[in-house]
C-alpha cells in the first residue's frame, strides 16, 4: 500500500504543469512543504513571481510548441500533466492531443522516469461528451509516447474554488426554485481536493513499470442533485427541485452563465459531460493506497471551514483559458464571499496611521456618515439585533473578543491589522477589516468589507446596500487616513483594490495558466 510522502525521502526535481490552476497551484504549496524540488512551466513565468518558493524554478515553455519543451524537461525526475483546454474558442480537442503529445516526447527524450496525469471519470464505452472524452484521450496520447503514464481520473472536486463546487455553490445560494434539466439526476462520485492531492502526491511513490490508470472518488454515488441538497442542508437553506425532461447543452450554458461564475462555452462543454455518469468501476486504487477519501459531507464541510481559514488559495478562473474575469460590479468574488476592498497610502509610518483605527467606534464614531450608522444600529435593535448600544470597552485600546457597536473584534495585532466581526442582523455573515502595510514614503491602509451572503436574501441585501459603499466606506477610509495626518491634510482619493485584501490577498495563489483549466 502507497501512502503520500511525507517528504524526507530524497528526489529528484518534479516539473509541474498548471501551477498557476486550481489542483496545480494547491499542489505546488503542498510539494513545497514536503521540501520536493519543483521546476513550473509555465507560458508566461510572469504569472507566478511571488507565489513561488525559493527553491522552486520557473521556467518558459508552452506545451503546443514542442521546441520550448527540451530545456524545461532537463534533468526532472516525474512531470505532472495538468493541461486541458476546455476553455478555448478552438478545437481543444485537436489542441489537447498536440499539447500531449508534445509533452511526453520531449519528456522521453530527456528521460523523466513518469508522467502523472489527471484525466476525468466515465465508462469509454459509453457516448463521452467531448470534453471526457478528450480527457481519457489525452492519458491514450501520453502513454503512447511515453513508457510511464499514471493517470488519475476523477469526478466532481470538492474544494472551495474549483469549477463544479462553485458551479453547485453558486446554483444553490442564488436559486430557491431551481428548474433541473436531466443532467441533475446524473450520479457522480465527488472527491474532496484534499484527497485527491492526497493521491498525486502518492504517486511520486509508485515502483517504476508498467503505466496505469486509477479511478479515485469518495466513497458516495449521488446525483448532482443529491448534492446540491447536501450542499444547501448544510448552508442551511430550503431549496426546491422541479425536474424538467429537456433543456439542451447551449440554454443550459446560457442559464448557467446568468447565474453562477461559469461562462457560456466554459458551462456548454461542462454541461455535455455531466450527461455522462461519473463512477468509479474498479477497486485498484484502493487496493494500490493506503488513502481512505472523506464522504461527501465532510468534502463540504472541510470545504467551507477551509474557505471561513483562508477564503480561497486557488480558483478555477485563474485560468486563462475560462476567458476574462467574472462580473465585479458589487466587490469581487471569493468563494461564497463578496469583497469590497479600497487602499490609500498616506506619508505617516503604521503606527501612525493604525492610531485613528484602534479608536474606531464608540464616542470616536466610524469617520463617515456617522448619523448613517446610527440608523442602521437603530434598525438593527428593532428586529431584535444588538444595534449600537454597547460601544466601546475603552477608547484607546482592544482587546480579541470585545463588543465593539454591533461588531465584535475577531482579529487585533496593532499596528498592522484590526478585523471585526458583525452581530446585527443580516442575511449571512460579515466582515470589516482594516491593515496597514509600510510603503517606501509611509503607509498603506487597506479597509475591506466581506460578505458570506446566505441565499438570495443574502446577494439581495448586499446589491441593495452596495451603493452605500460607494461613498460610505470611501469617505470612511479618506477621513481615517486624514486622522492619521497630524495638521491639514488632504488625502488622496481610495483606490479600489482588486486583488482583495492581504490577509486574503496572501492564501490567493493563482494568477493564469497557459490554455488549461482544472475542474
């Protein structure tokens, strides 16, 4: 039995593909840790300057030119295969085949001992929509060019971030009455991300030989809509399920892109496949492992407390190839989350500018709109919230645990970072977060509001009130940092941060990825 490696053992150096993806980019944290050299290839190493380790190379190199493969494939042990391009305007099938091909020649040619590949579940036999079946055809292309393939093929990826979980998430959070084509009432058999890093990790392990091929999955058969409900059993929401005979691949893609972060040829190809089911039919994983995969339950538990730890490390919509950003018009998106995050830097040193935000609420007030805040405490008391009766404990200094208005301070590490969380009432869970950062001429505030709206109730509230934080949190940021400015002083104006606040900022690890996308 084959356990993942615990990192002692010594290797040599792992070239992996997709380090700016959803599975890649957890990966290359994980290989990191366990101290496992890593060399990324990527098609612009630009993408990933700071999300990389000292000890990890990045090198340029695009899979459909086999010529910039020599050199990144010199002196690399195992190479991990996380390429498709599902997302590209193209015929990614022909696309895929090339891209495999080339990968495992070059790599032939310079003697990596193995491949690992991460390939999708379905019976061949059956009719595969294009996109599977372009999956187990790129593991057929590999294995005919090289002489050690291992290949995973998995269903639905349980983690916050990747591309079927927000696709559920985002269908059971916004949609009370759901009209479910067939494609609903197809089985699958989820695995969580944990457990599948899990197994590429444990691969590295496996004797040289023979090529294989893996079906991984958790131990639970169900119907997309089985999860869905799972999902929403545990958000804690009703939701409805009317089934309906037809609703074709295109009008599902176009329903889909209006209602989850998915974008219509992205939710097409996504759709076909889900037609198909996606089932484990042999126990050689289990037999060749010594993993246990978590049920479904614990998939979508670990997957929210994770997102609660560190919101997201990697999204699906890294990838270039799912084509633009989603809609930001309300905050990004993390997750379930919506963030509204503004900077302005002032020419005072941190603890200078922490001071003013220490000393937020109570008697200090919120810097802005006072009288604003004011009403909503007052409404917040008359639907049985705490509204803004407590104040503050002292109006100098806090401390982790205290009231403050109807927040209470979650996080406190003067003179960098001040996070509290709300207790009025509200259709989900917030947020509101101040750091400090030093620059080269003083200081950078960053204030950031996050929401974890809870169903459509939830995303109502926070678009109603969103046009408040146009200028309520703006003006709030601007006076604190006018505060924090002994003597006349006027700031510049806020700057809408949109890679997100840095205590969230830090855990994002993926940027973009060369024509692939991770599922």
């Amino acid at each position: 039995m084959i356990s993942a490696p615990t990192g002692h053992e010594p290797r040599g150096r792992m070239l992996l593909t997709g380090a700016t993806g959803y599975v890649g980019g957890r990966l290359l944290r994980l290989l990191e840790e366990r101290g496992v050299p890593v060399r990324c290839l990527a098609r612009r190493p630009a993408a990933l300057t700071g999300k990389v380790g000292p000890t990890t190379e990045v090198v340029a190199g695009d899979v459909l030119d086999a010529a910039s493969l020599a050199a990144p494939m010199a002196g690399i042990d195992t190479a991990y295969y996380f390429v498709h391009s599902m997302g590209d305007q193209k015929d990614f099938e022909a696309q895929d085949r090339l891209a495999a091909q080339n990968f495992a020649e070059a790599a032939a040619a310079a003697g990596v001992k193995r491949l690992i590949y991460l390939g999708g579940l379905g019976n061949p036999d059956e009719r595969l929509s294009k996109h599977l079946r372009s999956r187990q055809e790129t593991g057929d292309v590999l294995r005919a060019s090289h002489p050690q393939v291992i290949e995973f093929r998995a269903s639905i990826v349980i983690g916050s971030g990747s591309l079927s979980f927000e696709m559920i998430r985002a269908l059971v959070e916004r949609l009370p009455i759901m009209i479910c084509p067939r494609w609903v009432q197809v089985k699958a058999q989820p695995i969580a991300i944990e457990d599948l890093l899990e197994y590429l990790l444990a691969a590295l392990d496996l004797p040289q030989g023979l090529s294989l091929v893996f079906e991984i999955g958790g131990p639970d058969q169900l119907s997309y809509g089985e999860i869905m409900q799972e999902y929403a059993r545990q958000r804690g929401l009703k939701r409805w399920m009317i089934p309906v005979p037809l609703l074709t691949p295109y009008l599902s893609s176009l329903w889909l892109g209006l209602v989850t972060p998915l974008y219509a040829r992205v939710g097409r190809k996504l759709v076909e496949s889900l037609r198909n089911p996606t089932l484990i039919s042999n126990n050689l994983a289990e037999m060749t492992f010594s993993i246990e995969p978590r049920s479904l339950p614990e998939a979508i538990a670990r997957a929210l407390i994770h997102e609660d730890r560190e919101v997201t490390e990697t999204r699906w919509s890294d990838a270039l190839s799912s084509a633009g950003q989603p809609r930001s018009w309300g905050g990004e998106r993390f997750g379930s989350r919506l963030v509204d995050s503004r900077t302005i830097d002032i020419p005072v040193p941190p603890e200078q500018a922490f001071a003013p935000i220490r000393r937020i609420g109570g008697d200090t007030g919120w810097y802005y709109a006072n009288w604003l805040w004011t009403i909503r405490g007052f409404l917040d008391l008359l639907v049985g919230g705490v509204g803004t009766r407590r104040g503050r404990r002292d109006p100098e200094h806090l401390q982790v645990g205290e009231p403050l208005d109807f927040w209470r301070v979650e996080t406190y590490e003067p003179p960098r970072l001040l996070r509290l969380a709300a207790e009025m009432k509200v259709p989900g869970r917030a947020w509101l977060e101040f750091e400090v950062e030093p620059t080269a001429t003083g200081s950078r505030i960053r204030q950031t509001a996050i929401f974890d709206p809870l169903g459509l109730a939830g995303l109502a509230y926070w678009y109603a009130i969103y046009p408040l934080h146009e200028f309520v949190f703006a003006g709030m940021l601007r006076n604190v940092a006018r505060a924090a400015v002994p003597g006349p002083y006027n700031p510049p104006a806020p700057q809408f941060d949109r890679v997100t606040a840095g205590a969230l900022q830090q855990q994002a690890r993926g940027a973009s990825l060369p024509s692939s996308h991770q599922a």
